[in-house]
C-alpha cells in the first residue's frame, strides 16, 4: 500500500469516527484519543505484513499483540477488515483470524468475532457490510451476519443472520423488519 493511499484511508477512518461517534469533536482529538481508531490503523500494518510473506507472520502477530496491549482491542492480524470500520470505546473487543469484515461496519466495546472450531478452515464470522454489533455480543462461528444488520447488545449469535435484520437475546434470535404501508394522512379524505 502506497504512502498516499495510506494516508487518505486514514483521513477516512478519522472522518468515519467523527460521523459515528457525536462525542468526537476534532480530528485531533480522534487521532490523539481514540483507541479504536488506533487498533485499526494497528491492524491494517500488520494485516499488510501478514499478508506479504510467511517469514512477516511472526513479526504481524507480535504487532498486534503490542497493539492489544496498548489499546485493549485484539485483531488477528489474518483478519480482513473493510472500509469505515470504527469501534467505539474498544476495549475487550476480540476478531479472530479468519473473520471477514465488510465497509461501513461498527461494533461497540466487549464485542467477540470468534472461532467455533480448532480446525485450520474458515472458523470466524463474516460481516456484511453496513453492520453493527452491539455492547458485549458474541458471534461465534463461520456464521454470516447479512448487509445492514444489528447484533444487539450482549446477544450471543450462532446462526446466520439475514440482511437487513436485528439478531437479539441469548441464543440469539432473528427479528426480520416488518415493512408497513406507508401511512396516510385520513385528513385528505374529509
């Protein structure tokens, strides 16, 4: 990745913490305070040398964990992370290895993206994008979570999740929208 392009990516992360979070109010404050904003800069270093070559694996794993030490979020640096992700608050937040994370996704403090299995395969969740995952929830497992659903708060997620909807409670269970006609006004037909 080229300095240039680094950068504006960095521009993009700071302006996404700014947009998704109504307590930011600089952009030096996001870069001087934000935890979150640092374990994904710290995560998209070691994700790069991850990714490189075998022989940077070691050194990628041992960013991340100087990254976890420092901002209380751990990434594996195999994770794939999209575009505009923000974590807010950050701490206890753990993506494992084979996590995939789509554009436009926010997860809140205590989040766990984990593995179901100790087999070499895909074992990690996927994340659509324009996801959200609240406070404390789990998602466990090679499960798929669909573009522009909400993992409320402390729910533990198993199962696959459709687009569009919220997953709640322990096991968690899919709550699909429900599309109304939209509402007219009885006053024009007096």
């Amino acid at each position: 990745m080229g300095l240039s392009r680094a950068l504006r990516m960095m521009r993009e992360d700071i302006d996404t913490a700014r947009r998704r979070d109504p307590a930011a109010r600089s952009r030096l404050e996001v870069v001087l305070a934000y935890s979150g904003v640092h374990a994904v800069w710290g995560h998209r270093v070691a994700h790069a040398m991850w990714e490189a070559t075998p022989r940077l694996r070691l050194p990628a794993r041992l960013l991340s964990q100087a990254t976890r030490l420092l901002t209380g979020v751990e990434i594996h640096p195999g994770a794939r992370i999209g575009r505009r992700f923000f974590i807010d608050h950050g701490m206890g937040v753990v993506i494992g290895e084979t996590t995939e994370i789509g554009d436009d996704c926010m997860i809140y403090h205590g989040v766990t993206l984990g593995g179901s299995s100790a087999e070499p395969v895909k074992r990690h969740p996927t994340l659509g994008n324009g996801v959200m995952v609240g406070a404390g929830a789990k998602i466990l497992g090679p499960v798929r979570i669909g573009d522009g659903s909400q993992v409320g708060a402390n729910a533990v997620v198993v199962h696959d999740v459709p687009a569009e909807a919220t997953a709640v409670g322990i096991p968690a269970r899919v709550r699909t929208p429900v599309h109304h006609e939209p509402l007219i006004d009885p006053a024009i037909y007096i």
